[in-house]
C-alpha cells in the first residue's frame, strides 16, 4: 500500500494527515495539539518526514511520473 503525507505544519492550526495513495481516503489524523504534543515529545520531527533522495520539485509532488 501506498500513502500520502499532507502536512500543514506552519500553520496557526497544523495537520499531518496520512491518505491512502490510490482512493485518497484520510488513514490517520492529527491535528493541532496533537502535531504539537509529538513535535515537543521528539516522537515525530521535520527531517524525519523528508525523503533526502528526491528533489525539490519531487518532494512538492511537481514531478509526475508517465
């Protein structure tokens, strides 16, 4: 199976959804103080959630494969 992170973390309200890759659907939810109690826990950070070997245009999703 294949996901989607949607992170929204610079956000007065942050989310970190987790979508299923093929219907969309929402995995997994957190939302504001949810997102801040992990950040400030250590459970989950920033660079934990790049891929260092894709691009930035990859990360952004601007680079679709045909």
């Amino acid at each position: 199976m294949k996901f989607i992170l949607n992170l929204w973390l610079e956000q007065k309200n942050p989310l970190i959804q987790l979508l299923d890759a093929v219907t969309g659907d929402v995995v997994l939810q957190w939302r504001r103080d949810k997102v801040f109690t992990l950040l400030d826990a250590g459970e989950i950070c920033l660079e934990d959630l790049v891929d260092e070997s894709l691009s930035p245009l990859e990360r952004l999703g601007l680079v679709k494969e045909f």
